[in-house]
C-alpha cells in the first residue's frame, strides 16, 4: 500500500505542477504540498540523484545556493534546485518532484537544495544530503526562530551524521556544529576594517561555550564574525581550510588559499557578506572534485539573484536594489552597513514591511530596535526614505541612531513616496523584504520613469 501511496502522490504533484504553471504560476511549493498530504514519506521513499547537495544557515542560502546550481549546470550536469527559495518541506518536495520521472528514477545528476534551518528536521533526515553547507548562524526572527542556540540544536540533532560539512570558520555559532561529522571551514583572513571590540548592538556569541569567560578577538568583522578564543581555557575560532586571503575590489577579483595553493577567482558581487557566500561556494566545489580552473570560467558568467539583487540605470541616477530582510535585525544590519560604507552622495529608500502580515497589522517591531540604522549616520547620505505603513517606527529609530530629521522622509504609500523623492541623485539603493519584492521592481521600474524624465527635463526637485 506504501509504494502505491507513493506514486499516486508523484503523480497527483507532476499534474499539479503543469496545471499551476498552465496557470502561469510559479508551482514551487504547491505541487510537494500535495504530495505530502498523499503520502507524508514521499521524502523519504523519492530515490534521490547520484548527488545531493544542501545550503541552510541564517542567511545567503538562496545566493549560495544558486551559484552552485549554476555551476554544476554549466559544467554539463543536470540539475534540479529549489532556487526560488522554496526551502521548507513542501518546497523540497516539489525539487524531488522534478528530480524523478514518472516511474520515480531520478532523471538528473545533482540535486542542488535550499533548506530552511528550523524546517531542517522534517528534511535532513530523509534526503540525507551528501554535503551541506552552513553558512552562519545568527538571531532571526524573534517569534519564528526563537534564539540561535534554538536553531543549532536542530541542526545538530537531526543533520545526518554522514554528512559532510561545509563550514563558516568565522561563524562562532555554526562553526561549532556537529562535532562527529566529517568536516571542512572556510574563512576570511583578517581585514583592514576589521576591529577587536564588537560595534553592532547584536553579538550572540561572546562568551566562551567551554568555561564561560569573556571571549577576546584577534579580529572581529561584525556581530560575533571573525576569529576569537577564551583567555581562560584553550576554546578558539577554528582554522580555514579555505581562507580567503585577498580582496581586490578594484579588479574585483578574490585570492583563495586551499593545500599551500592560492587560486584567484572574480567577484560576483562586492558586498561582504556575497563575498562570504561566493567562499562557501567555491569550498564546496572544490570538496566535491570539480575543476576549479572551470569554476573560475563559470564565476564569471554568474551573478547575484536579481530577487536578491540588481543594478540598474536611470538618466544620471543608478539604483541599487537590494535585499534587507525584515523581522532579520542581523540581514539589515548588513545591508546598512554595505549601504553606509559605499562612495558617493546617495539616497536611501527603505521598505521593510511584512506584506504578509499588513492584514492584521500585527507585525512585530521590536526588531528594528536591534538594526544598526547608525551606519546610515553618514553626511554622504543626503536623503533616507521610509515608506510602507511602518515608516514612523524607522524614523523613530532613524532619530535614535542621531541621523538628522531634516533628511529622513516618511510617506505611507510607497508609491507616493517616489513622486515627493529628491531626484537629483547619482546614486539610489532601494532595500526591501522578501514580501515586497514584486512591489519593490514596481518601485524601481517608477523611479526608472521618474529619474529619466528629471534628467532629460533638466528638472532639480
């Protein structure tokens, strides 16, 4: 009864799927949703590709991920990955769905998957990924994600133990997981930004785990990133086996160190926290025996998700959007401090808001409190605009982080917002939510309009 179970699931979600994208929907978690209901081992009973590899962590699992699907694909593999960020059980699902035909033999070469950290233990268990990355570990969403320490419990109990490991060397807390398993760390060396005390209002890991002493850095980079150990006990940041040893941002490339050997590859993006995951990427490549000369031809042709983002021109005026995941003090945190350290004079447009949560207008807002909004405190910054049925809570904590008001903006209708904009600008970043991404290109595909128009016209607003 178990395997017929099995097949009228695969089936009921290869129709649901062609339905849904007849539909022209994007049918990335619907489809493993049924399957489920059918048949609520289907992850354990799908057979699974010759290759399976998974990313999770706090954040740039979608961006990791990616670049390795992208590069298992153009070095001729066939791939199938949950890149849309369909990452918990059913989005896994549907990635299985696509990976079998319809006896349930997999059709393809690797298996590529997101998987939500918290989610882990309804997946790990059962695909059994031959490596995983873990790209960090940080404070999330208070009311969904609790704690950090709450999240590497899971994946510490539930990450099979014949899994290998891809690791942050950097990352205090997820550096520390899984001690059985066969394992591998990358890692960047110390940075001229770089300090010894922590600057960010969150640092979860600055205390020994061993005996409870105060940590010291040898370096810190931001939050509890960078390399630390206890002055009282012999517990420290362990050793990259991957270290990243040179950043040109001018020729934008980055110098990996790996057995003595040094190998330069091109940057896909500049901020730090992509350079982080590009490193993780490549560290996986290389553990799992592909051609690194090719992986330097295939960086090349990769870029960033533009759901992630995206650059782009408007008259004299270029946009940068970017993600800044809201409920995520940690994610805007970094965003802001990229933002607040780029050249130029610029404008800041700011959309966090939950979509999904404006109904009820419940969204929880206390994580705004725990933003580092001092980085935007720079005199370069000439404008910041808050937009979105929450921007009088920005502002207030705008005004906390000493950003003069005279600067800031609020407009409740995003839209609006871009019409009352100053438009004589050479730089603009719109930072938005994962739910505000389809308003987000709306957003940007106005100011297109607005920008070029101002400059054709001559127009100072």
């Amino acid at each position: 009864m178990g395997i017929l179970r099995y097949f009228i699931a695969l089936w009921a979600s290869k129709t649901v799927f062609k339905l849904l994208r007849l539909l022209k929907r994007n049918a990335t978690m619907y489809p493993g949703y049924v399957a489920l209901k059918i048949c609520p081992d289907y992850l354990a009973r799908t057979k699974k590709s010759p290759n399976v590899l998974c990313v999770t962590g706090t954040n740039g699992k979608t961006t990791t991920t990616n670049m390795v699907a992208d590069i298992l694909a153009q070095s001729g593999m066939r791939v199938v990955s949950n890149r849309y960020g369909s990452n918990i059980n059913t989005g896994v699902a549907t990635a299985l769905t696509h990976s079998v035909n319809i006896f349930g033999k997999p059709k393809v070469d690797a298996l590529v998957l997101e998987v939500d950290e918290k989610f882990s233990r309804l997946i790990m268990p059962f695909i059994k990924p031959d490596y995983l990355i873990v790209t960090n570990l940080f404070r999330d969403s208070l009311k969904r994600n609790a704690h950090p320490e709450y999240i590497f419990s899971i994946l510490d109990t539930y990450v099979p133990k014949e899994t290998k490991l891809v690791l942050n060397a950097d990352c205090l807390q997820s550096s520390q997981l899984l001690k059985e398993n066969k394992k591998v760390y990358f890692g960047i060396d110390k940075l001229d930004s770089d300090v010894t005390e922590c600057v960010n209002i969150i640092n979860d890991f600055s205390i020994c785990p061993v005996c409870d002493e105060k940590l010291k850095f040898n370096y810190l980079r931001y939050h509890h990133i960078g390399n630390a150990y206890c002055p009282k006990c012999d517990f420290k940041s362990y050793d990259a086996d991957y270290r990243l040893t040179n950043i040109d941002y001018e020729n934008k490339t980055i110098t990996v160190l790996h057995h003595g050997k040094e190998d330069v590859y091109p940057m896909v993006n500049r901020a730090l926290y992509n350079i982080y995951n590009e490193l993780a990427a490549i560290s996986l490549m290389s553990e799992f025996g592909a051609d690194l000369d090719k992986v330097k031809e295939y960086m090349h042709k990769i870029s960033v998700t533009q759901t992630r983002y995206n650059e782009s021109k408007a008259g004299k005026t270029e946009i940068v959007r970017t993600l800044a995941k809201g409920q995520n003090s940690v994610s805007c945190s970094r965003t802001l401090d990229f933002v607040g350290h780029e050249k130029g004079e610029r404008t800041v447009f700011i959309m966090l808001d939950d979509l999904l949560e404006r109904k009820d207008s419940s969204e929880f807002e206390g994580w705004i409190f725990d933003v580092d909004f001092e980085f935007l405190n720079t005199p370069e910054i000439k404008q910041i605009v808050l937009a979105g049925p929450r921007c009088y809570d920005y502002k207030v904590r705008c005004l906390m982080a000493g950003i003069p008001e005279e600067r800031i903006l609020c407009e409740l209708d995003e839209l609006k917002a871009v019409e009352l904009m100053d438009k004589d600008i050479e730089k603009l970043y719109l930072l938005h939510d994962t739910t505000t991404f389809d308003l987000a290109c709306e957003l940007e595909e106005k100011m297109k309009v607005a920008f070029s128009k101002a400059y054709k016209g001559g127009e100072q607003v």
